[in-house]
C-alpha cells in the first residue's frame, strides 16, 4: 500500500533498483550521443585543425529523462506491482482470527468486507493457518479455531446487525480464547465508526492481545452515512445525516417512502468538507409529509441509513385557547370541552386554562405548537401577535370560531373581513330561517366530505362581500354565506369558523362533520415532537411487527426480538431490532440511531496496529501495461537515436532496399491487421454468379467427355456468332457448367449433350435440375443417336443415347411430352421452320405437351403453353452441326449433307433460343392485329 | 584502398551522363584551336592536314616570299616561272597532345544536398568535352596510365569506354609519367590530397617542361563547411575520420585552411608558370570549359603558331 493508494508490490525489494537511477543519470550525461557520420573529402583538412576546448556535446536533457523513466519503469515492473494488492499479513505461520465489525455501519460495503475476509482465509489456506472469525456483534458463542475452509462456509453466514455495535462484550470470549491460544495473528475488519464508546473498547482489546501482531482494516471504501432525529416541523421534514469521518464533500439523496414503500419524495444532502453532520430538508406539503413512514439514504444499504416514522412524527398537539372567561363555570357547555372532545382521537389537544389569550399563545408558541386554535378570542395583543404572524408565516396553522367577542373587535388575524356584530337567523326579529349547510369548496380540504343535513346556523359574523370571498371560502351555507372561510399565509394557513365553537350559535359543534372538519385540519398542520410537558406513559408492552435487518430492509422479526414498551424512544439493540412495533394504527418506530447519536471515527492509534485498507477491486497485475509503456519508450528512444544520427539522410541513401523492406513490412502488417482483406475478395460461386449474370449466355452441361465437350462448346459458340449475326442478341462466351456445383439460374437455355452410357448425377444435380426447370429454365437434351436409331417406328427410342436419358429423366418430375406440334409455338419465334435439323436430319424435336385445343376456342396459328417448354429433347445433334472451327469452317460434315441443312441447324438453334428468351410472347403476337383493331387504328 | 562498391555504379552512371553532357557542352563552344607556341618544333604529326600552313609533308600553298626570312626557304622551282620569290608551304600535320585527367577517386563522388552534380560528373562532362572540342580542333588527347593519346573522332566514346573498362584503384593525382615537353595537361580534380603529394605529381609532370592546368573541382559544401553538432567526417579514401564535437566553431579554421592549401598549390603551379582555377558545381559546367578554353586557346606566349600562321596567310594573300 502505497501513500493511500491502492498499490502494492509483490517484490518491494527489486525498488531498490531505483537508487541506481542518479549513476544512471551520471553515465548517460556522460555518454554523448553517437555523432552523425558524414563522408567529407576535405577531412584531411580537419586534420590540421587544432581542436578547440570545447564543451562537449551531450546527451538531450529530454534523451536523458526518457531514458531514465525507462529504466525506472522496468525497475518499477520488475518489483511486480499489483493494483488492489489483497491485505497482507505480517507473518505466515501463525493462525489467524478476523475480527469483524457486522454492525449496521459494516453494511454499506459488506461485499468488501466479506471480499477481504475471503482473501485473507484463502491466503490462510495456503498457508495451511487456522481461521477464527469472531464477528463482533455476536458475543454469545465461544471462539473456537476452524479449518479455512469451514471459515469460509462461517463467514458467507454472517449477516450485518441492524443496530449498534456494541464491541465491548466481545472481549470476554475473545480473551479466552487468546489465552488458550497465545501465537495468534490478530487481522479486524473495522467500519471505522466509533459510537461512543469506541476508545474504552481500544484500550481493552490493547491489553488483552497483548503483544501478539494486529493489522486494522479500515477506509478504502465509502463511508457510511447514518440518518438521525428526523423532525416533520411546522415548514417542513427535516432528518440530520450523519458521517464519521470528516474531509471530502459528499452529497446523495434522501428518500422518503410511505409505510407501503411508495416514494414520496427526496430531499438532497451534502456536506462540507468539515461537516460531521447535514441536513436534508423534505421540502413536502403536509398533507404528504404525514404519510412519511421511512426515510433513506439513497444507494445506502445499511440499517443506520433508514429513520423510520410512527405516529408519534404524526400526531399533532394542538393548542386550544378561548377567550371567554366563564367557561370553567359549565365546563361541559364551554367550547373547549367540545372542542377537546372532537380533537382527542387524533390530536394531543393542550388546553390554555386560566390565562389571557396573549399569554397562552406565547406559552403555545413556546412549546412549538403546530397548531393553535382560538375559540372566540377577540384579538391578540402587542408581542404574542407579532409572533403569531410569523408562526403562521411559518407554517403554523391557526383556525379560530367567531364568538360575540371576535364580532365585536377589528382583528387581521382572520381570512377575509368581517362585519361587526353578528347574524341572527330564524331569530323573531327575522324573516329567515336558520341555515343548513350548503357545502364544501372544491378546492378545500373538506372536499369529498359528505354534507350534513342535521346543521343548523342560528347565527354568524358575516363576511365583507369582496372579490376574494369566493375563494377563500370553504364551507358555505345554504343562503350562500360563508361558514369557513380560509386564507393561506406564508406556509401556514389562518382558518376562521364563523360560529362559535360551542352549541350557541350553531349545531355544528354537535355534528359528525365537526370532528372529520377539525380532523382534516389538523391533518393541515406539522408534526413537531412538541416539548414534553405531561406524558405519564402507558407501561404497555408491544412486541415487534416488523423489523429491519442490517442492510436497512424489512423483514419478519426475529425470535429474539423482544416488546418495547410503548412509548420507547431509545436506541435499538439485540433485543429491540430497529423496525415498527405494535398493531398497524399504532405503530411505534424503533430507530437504530437515537436522535442524539452521532458518529465518530474510530481511533485505533493506540492499538500499534499495522493499518490496511479495503479493496474495492480484484488485484490487478500492472507488470503488463508497465512493461509495454517501457516498451514503447525503447521505440521512442530508438527513433530518437536514429534522427539523432541522421537517420533519414541514411535512410535515403539506402532508400530502394529499406523502402521496399519498409512496404513489405507495411504489407505484411496490414494483412496480419485485416484478416478480412482476404474475405473480401469474390469466393469462385460469387466470382461465377458475376460473369454469368452480367450478360446472357447460352451453357451447356459438361458431361465429362472431353470431345463431347470441345463440340458442346465450339457449337455454342458457333450458335453465338450466328445469333450475333442474325438477331439483337449478342450473346456471351458460353460457359460449361457443372448440375451438382454451379447455380444453374443465370441461363435461360442449357444445351445438355448426352452421352451414351453416362451415369446418373448425383442428387444434388438433379435437385439443381429440377429446381432449374421449374423456375423456368429450359434444358435442350440432345442425345446425338438419330443416326443410331434402329430403323422402324419407334426406333428412335431405343436408341443408346435416348435409353441414357431416359435414366436421367427417372429421377426428374418431367411434364407429358410430345413430338413437335406443326404449329407449335417454337416454328415460328423467329424463323418459320418446319423440322429442326441438327447433323441429323431425321431425329425428332420432343417438347412439354401443350394442352389441345378446345372446342370452344378455335385452333390459333400458334399454341403455346403457358410458359415456356421446360424440356426439349432431339437426337439430331444440333451441337455439332453448330461447331464452326476457329477459322470459321465447318468442325463436323452433316447427314446427308445439303448445304441448306446447316443453315437450317442454325435457324433451328435460333428459334430454340428466342422461344426460351422470349416464350410464349410470339404466341401472342397473332393476337395483335385483333388488338390494333380493336383500339380503332 | 580498396574500391567501394558502389562507386563502379556511381562512375558508370556518370560516365554515361558525362557522354551526352560532354558532347551537349563541346556544341557550345568553338573549336578549341590550341595555342601553338611551341608546336613549331615538334615531331609527331597528325594523322590528318590541318587545313594551315605549317610544318608537314603535303604541300599547301605558294606564298610570296617575304623580305627576312631566311632565303633557304624560297622555292627557286616556283620562283623561275615569274619575277617574284615564292616559298612552298606544307600543310601543318603537327598535332599537339593534351592529356587530360579526370580524378576518379571516391572523394570525387561527394555531392552536397541538393546538388544535382557530384564533382565526378563535372569532371568527366567537362573532361569530355574539352576533349570532344580537342579533338575537332585536331589535337590529340589521352587519359594518362589509360588511354593513350588519339585523336578519334569519337574522342568521348573512346574516353568513356577506357574509363568504363578500367577496374583498377583510382587515384585522386596522375600517375607519374614523363609527357612530352610540348604537350599540355589537364588536371580535374578536387586536389584534397596531402599538399606535399600534389607538390610532388605537379613537379614531376613539369619536369620535361610540360605545361598544365589544374582545376580543383569542388563541392559548395567543402567551401563553406555548413556542418553543426555532433559530426564525424569521414575522408571517403580511407584516410582516417575525426569528430568535431561542435562542427559550426571549426568553419573558420576549415576555411582559413582550405585558403592556405590553395595557396600553396597556386605557388606551385606559378613558379612553373601552370594555371589553377578552382570550380566549384553549384556553376555552370561551361563556365570552367570556357576559362580552359580561353587559357588553352590564348597563352600568355603570344608567339603561337596560329599568330605567326595568321601573318603569314595575310602575307601569302597580299
């Protein structure tokens, strides 16, 4: 570990190297560099010339520097530096006991913690040194020593405590069991967090290890951070974050969750730099705060990162203050006793008793009430006002009823301006009724409450009708005027009830309504711990429902989680696991961090200790990258160097070879780069599929006999030039192909010579064919035979080269075939013919049946299929009447030989070719004059 | 000293270049008509008549015998037909014999940056061409220990091919040989050996009373010494190397001492009443041809043949 770094070296002592770093320097000032050499004729001048005293000419200071972090980076590598080198220990004999701090500060970076025990129980393994682990935490058991490997199933066991450490208790097994071991190597994984009693426990584990070796793990990893004192004050919740360690800022979130884990809100934190502790604001309307059951630290999984909230955040007191003086006289007519009655179930109502309203209200604000209310009272005088504005200003809600007393007196204190005096309805003097309640403003609080029909108001103050009535009315009566009226002031809100609170003036004091009113409106005001006055406390106890674990997250409790009474506001413990107890409305929060608890760094000086911290990563060897940069400064030297010496000067002296050597290099460098480069050039069916589909071609199968092929080959060629000749298309060199592996797509017509005797291609050549065929190809068989052809009917069919077809045939799906029709389709693509002569004359031209004609469509001049014959079939060798020799002779004589017969060959292989380029188009080209006529030309 | 093996390569490509170059630079500028002071007396004879009266066998003219000259030299045969004195004239058939020499040694084959020539190529271009322009002038040239002296038409190609064929150690000085009293030497070189062996080759040429011309041909970079830093200069012959540490604070020693070389030779060369010029190849190759051709053309004598040749010409017409 390297200056808080973490570094380390698996041979320091090789850094001892370094010290030869300044005779390095020494020698390499000292060296000059090697001179440029120039070959100068004159040098016989020089010769004569005394050499002046001159300063020698050294090494860059740059050169030198170079240098020298080359040496110092090898020297560096060769002491083997690891990155998050694992945790040391200083001997390898002893055993080894890992304390382990598994309070709730260890949670936050458990991993790390249980990593670095991990390593050092596999270091201990390798060592053949036994383990024992002694979590802090769990005082109970004894210590007892283990095997590494059973030290490792133990530790993946150990789970962090929800609560505070309470490493004191420790030290009495852990004394027993130093004393029965006394050669033990001591390794604890401390979370650096001293909760109070931190030192006391210092000086304990001093004496009690004694002289034996200590290495305190410690920092390396973040910090924890713990929530304290969360406060839901009049303006806003508030929640001090706590650290232990000072010096950096640090910032994150806290979030607040209801009791169902919904979000609520998050409240930022950061501190400064000196800053044990901050605080986050939830800046969050009260309605909103209220729900608040749990706080939490962002990203920070530990038990002390969460405040939990009860009802105890949530239950208000409210201050009620009347202004009439005779109320303790009929206590049960008074309006604080109706008012009491309706506030108590969900309120600490304090009552103001037998002091002036401006004394009361100072007293109240005193106690940091959230919410006052005023029955009657007719105004509040000199200072006791002033803070009053303010405390509503402040957040404070402040709700007042209407009195003979508030009718008769100017106030500011209330939302909207009143007339002197009051309204009397149904009264003798009046001709209305008294007035039930009409309902609530929308945008109120009472919204959504159901209307009452059993209110009356016999009398009230009424409001100043003003532009601003309408709005800050809340509940209205059925003639229109307004029964509450409300005003928001600063943060807080001033609510006035324009009757009594008491059964004078009204029924509503007597209502269902007035308590979810008064419910609702307190529900308006913070939650502030008021300043304890008067709590007996109930002493009853409530066992745990839920509670925390030590990374902060809810769980069923434990059989040893015991009842807190209720009311506990202590810290928790092993026995008082953080989390809620109690029934679900009643439920009381159990914190890990007391409000006054504060964090403290541990100091662990006055153990003598070896210190480590933390690893947050795998070691990682830096001999590599070290190495390679050396490397790369040697290259950098190198260059240097070779300019130094005129090194480009030299270079173009000898610049053919070195160029070409350079190039070569290049070349190489790049093909060994891009093994892709070869990829990229055309694989033979690609290159095949180029060249036969950038221009039409005529092919023809090669069947493996070389004369058959040389005639295949000099007769399409011969087809081509006459082709080229006689019609537009010029077509490419013909191109021989293999069924079984080239794609046969790319040719409209394969000339397929048949050799007698020939054996039947392999599958995948007829799956080819087939495919070939029926996507609209045409195969032309020849077999060459007609010669052969035993005389008589039918002869022809048993001829060789027609019995070897019909072999190849058996394994294809061939349509019906028949001889030519005269009026086939294929007589007149381009050349009217009659036969189709090859070298032979007497062969017959076999193509796909087409359909007779029908009855009702009269016999055209030309039939066709509906498409193009798949499949023709000749024995007349059309090839080889085709052959022309490369002086553009004849190759082969013909049978029986007529001049006309060649050139009616040509035309025959003319036709072939147009029918199976153009197909069935000529068949409908008799179509066109009926076409032309109709269109009226 | 061992031939380095490249420089056959470097001398063919330059012999080749020089051809053309010779010939291309011997175009520009007249006939290079010798000088004659001392040709009068002289015994070999050209192969071809000089087109001049002079000393020969053929007969060239009859000129009108002028009063003075010795009256041995009337040709009574001629002089009977009419009342005037006639002397014969014969065709000059003397030929004067130059032998040039072109250093070949490896220091010649140095060219600075930048500098299309290396002093090799300019010594045989110019080489060359004073030959090529010679020899149409008549007079026989000849490399000294290469080639003898010939006046072929085809001066530059026999030149070129001796120098192609001869393999041997080059030298940067001629070898020593005994020329003949009447003939001249041409010395192209860079002259950077040691000042006593110069000296030396000078004294021995002059010996006989041969007269010469010495060129040093020279590099820009070997005047100025352009050199800074950390240099180790290394003499191309094998003479050895030296460092200079700071090469820039040794320009001026340099320069003092390539001053005091030239002087030294200049010493030579004027005490035997030889000429020395120093070219450098950053000028034009002409530029040297025209001062040989001016010097070789025009001595400082003034008693050539060519005068005495034109006086009597004048006389013979009048």
């Amino acid at each position: 570990m390297i200056g808080g770094l973490p570094l380390g070296f698996a041979q320091p002592l090789v850094l001892l190297g370094l010290l030869s770093l300044p005779v390095l320097w020494w020698l390499l000032r000292l060296i000059p560099p090697r001179p440029r050499r120039i070959s100068f004729p004159p040098t016989r001048m020089l010769f004569d010339i005394v050499p002046k005293e001159e300063t020698p000419a050294r090494t860059p200071w740059w050169l030198t520097l170079l240098r020298l972090t080359l040496a110092g980076l090898v020297i560096i590598a060769a002491a083997g530096p690891l990155w998050n080198p694992p945790v040391a220990t200083s001997s390898r004999a002893a055993p080894l006991a890992i304390l382990i701090d598994d309070g709730w500060a260890a949670a936050a970076a458990w991993d790390a913690r249980i990593r670095t025990a991990d390593e050092l129980i596999a270091r201990a393994e390798a060592d053949n040194r036994g383990v024992a682990l002694v979590p802090l935490s769990e005082t109970g058991r004894d210590i007892s020593m283990q095997t590494p490997g059973a030290a490792r199933v133990r530790l993946k066991q150990i789970k962090p405590k929800p609560h505070t450490l309470e490493r004191g208790e420790a030290l009495a097994p852990l004394g027993r069991f130093l004393a029965a071991a006394p050669d033990i190597e001591l390794v604890w994984l401390s979370d650096g967090v001293d909760m109070g009693r931190g030192q006391e426990f210092i000086e304990a584990l001093s004496r009690t290890i004694g002289s034996r070796p200590i290495t305190v793990v410690e920092g390396g990893i973040a910090q924890p951070h713990a929530l304290a004192a969360a406060d839901n004050a009049a303006g806003a919740l508030s929640v001090k974050v706590l650290r232990a360690q000072t010096g950096g800022s640090d910032t994150g979130i806290v979030h607040a969750l209801d009791l169902k884990g919904l979000p609520l809100g998050d409240a930022p934190f950061a501190f400064k730099s000196d800053e044990r502790e901050t605080e986050a604001v939830l800046d969050l309307p009260v309605e909103i705060r209220n729900d608040v059951a749990r706080l939490e630290i962002v990203s920070e999984r530990s038990a002390g990162a969460v405040q939990l909230l009860d009802k105890r955040w949530r239950r208000r007191t409210v201050g009620v203050i009347s202004g009439s003086s005779s109320d303790t006289a009929q206590p049960l007519l008074g309006s604080t006793f109706y008012l009491g009655r309706a506030l108590n179930p969900f309120a600490d109502v304090r009552l103001a008793e037998g002091a002036a309203p401006a004394d009361a209200v100072a007293r109240f604000l005193d106690q940091n009430l959230p919410m006052l209310i005023l029955a009657d009272v007719g105004n509040v005088a000199g200072e006791a006002h002033d803070r009053l504005t303010k405390w509503i200003d402040g957040g404070g809600v402040l709700v007042r009823f209407a009195g003979p007393r508030l009718a008769a007196t100017d106030d500011d204190l209330v939302p909207v301006k009143l007339r002197r005096g009051g309204r009397i309805l149904g009264g003798s003097l009046s001709w209305e009724q008294p007035q039930q309640l009409a309902g609530f403003a929308r945008e109120s609080p009472f919204n959504g409450m159901a209307v009452p029909n059993d209110v009356t108001v016999n009398r009230q103050v009424l409001a100043e009708p003003d532009s601003v009535l309408t709005e800050r009315t809340w509940a209205t009566l059925a003639d229109g005027t307004p029964l509450v009226t409300a005003q928001r002031r600063g943060k807080g809100v001033i609510v006035l009830f324009h009757v009594t609170a008491d059964t004078r003036w009204s029924d509503l004091p007597l209502s269902g309504a007035f308590v979810e009113m008064l419910k609702r409106l307190v529900s308006l005001a913070g939650s502030t711990i008021a300043t304890e006055t008067n709590t007996p406390g109930r002493r009853e106890a409530v066992p745990a429902t839920r509670v925390l674990d030590g990374f902060g997250a809810f769980e069923p409790p434990p059989a040893t989680a015991r009842p807190v009474p209720a009311g506990f506001t202590g810290r928790a413990s092993a026995d008082h696991p953080p989390g809620f107890y109690g029934p679900p409305e009643g439920l009381i929060a159990v914190n890990t961090l007391a409000p006054a608890d504060r964090m403290a760094p541990l100091d662990v000086s006055a153990l003598n200790a070896r210190r480590e911290v933390y690893r947050l990563g795998e070691p990682q060897d830096l001999r590599g990258p070290i190495f390679l940069g050396a490397l790369l400064l040697l290259l950098a030297d190198a260059m240097v160097v070779f300019w130094l010496a005129g090194g480009l000067v030299a270079l173009g002296r000898r610049r053919r070879a070195v160029t070409a050597s350079i190039a070569a290099a290049m070349l190489a460098a790049c093909l060994l780069a891009s093994p892709h480069a070869q990829a990229q050039a055309l694989s033979p069916a690609d290159d095949f599929a180029m060249k036969s589909s950038v221009q039409t071609k005529l092919a023809y199968v090669i069947t493996g006999d070389a004369e058959v092929d040389a005639i295949s080959k000099a007769g399409l060629q011969g087809l081509t030039l006459f082709l080229a000749q006689r019609t537009a298309l010029e077509a490419g060199e013909p191109v021989g192909v293999d069924p079984a592996r080239d794609e046969l797509a790319f040719f409209p017509l394969i000339y397929w010579p048949v050799v007698p005797g020939a054996p039947k291609p392999p599958q995948i050549a007829l799956t080819r064919i087939d495919a070939y065929m029926k996507q609209g190809g045409s195969i032309l068989f020849d077999t060459r035979d007609a010669v052969d052809a035993p005389p008589g009917p039918g002869g022809e069919m048993r001829a060789p080269g027609m019995m070897t077809l019909r072999t190849i045939l058996s394994a294809l799906d061939i349509p019906e075939l028949e001889p030519l029709p005269r009026d086939h389709v294929l007589t007149k693509t381009f050349f009217l013919l009659k036969d189709f002569p090859g070298r032979f004359s007497n062969g017959q031209l076999w193509v796909e049946a087409t359909p007779a004609d029908s009855e009702e469509e009269p016999s055209r001049p030309a039939r066709a299929g509906d498409g193009v014959s798949s499949i023709l079939i000749t024995s007349n060798d059309l090839a080889g009447a085709w052959a022309l020799r490369p002086d553009g002779q004849p190759m082969l004589p013909l049978m029986p030989g007529e001049a006309r017969q060649r050139e009616f060959a040509f035309r025959a292989g003319v036709n072939i070719v147009m029918y199976a380029l153009t197909g069935n188009y000529k068949a409908d080209q008799v179509h066109i004059p009926a076409l032309l006529e109709r269109l009226g030309q | 000293m061992a031939v380095e093996p490249g420089l056959n390569d470097i001398e063919t490509s330059a012999v080749k270049q020089a051809t053309g170059g010779g010939r291309t630079l011997a175009a520009t500028v007249p006939r290079l008509i010798l000088e004659a002071r001392r040709v009068a007396a002289t015994v070999i004879h050209g192969l071809h008549g000089r087109r001049r009266a002079g000393p020969g066998e053929n007969f060239w003219q009859y000129r009108r015998f002028s009063s003075g000259e010795p009256a041995a030299r009337v040709d009574w045969r001629r002089s009977a037909r009419d009342d005037h004195l006639y002397v014969r004239e014969q065709e000059w058939e003397a030929s004067h014999t130059v032998w040039i020499w072109p250093d070949r040694s490896p220091s010649m084959a140095f060219a600075s940056a930048l500098l299309p020539d290396s002093k090799l190529e300019r010594a045989l271009i110019v080489g060359f061409a004073l030959a090529e322009v010679l020899v149409q002038g008549g007079e026989r040239v000849g490399i000294p220990g290469l080639m003898r002296p010939t006046a072929n038409r085809n001066i530059i190609e026999k030149m070129a091919e001796a120098i192609l064929h001869d393999r041997e150690e080059r030298a940067s000085l001629p070898p020593s040989f005994v020329p003949s009293p009447l003939a001249e030497i041409v010395m192209l070189s860079d002259l950077w050996a040691p000042i006593g062996d110069v000296h030396k080759t000078i004294a021995q040429l002059s010996a006989a009373g041969t007269h010469g011309h010495v060129v040093q041909i020279v590099d820009p970079a070997e005047e100025t010494f352009p050199y800074s830093g950390r240099i180790e200069f290394v003499e191309p012959e094998g003479a050895g190397a030296i460092t200079a540490g700071r090469a820039e604070t040794w320009r001026s020693d340099y320069v003092a001492r390539v001053a005091r070389h030239r002087a030294d030779i200049r010493a030579e060369t004027d005490r035997l009443g030889w000429t020395f010029a120093v070219h450098r190849t950053d000028r034009p190759a002409s530029e040297l041809l025209l001062v040989l051709h001016s010097r070789m053309g025009a001595g400082p004598a003034g008693t050539g043949i060519n005068r005495w040749h034109a006086l009597g010409q004048t006389g013979g017409a009048a």
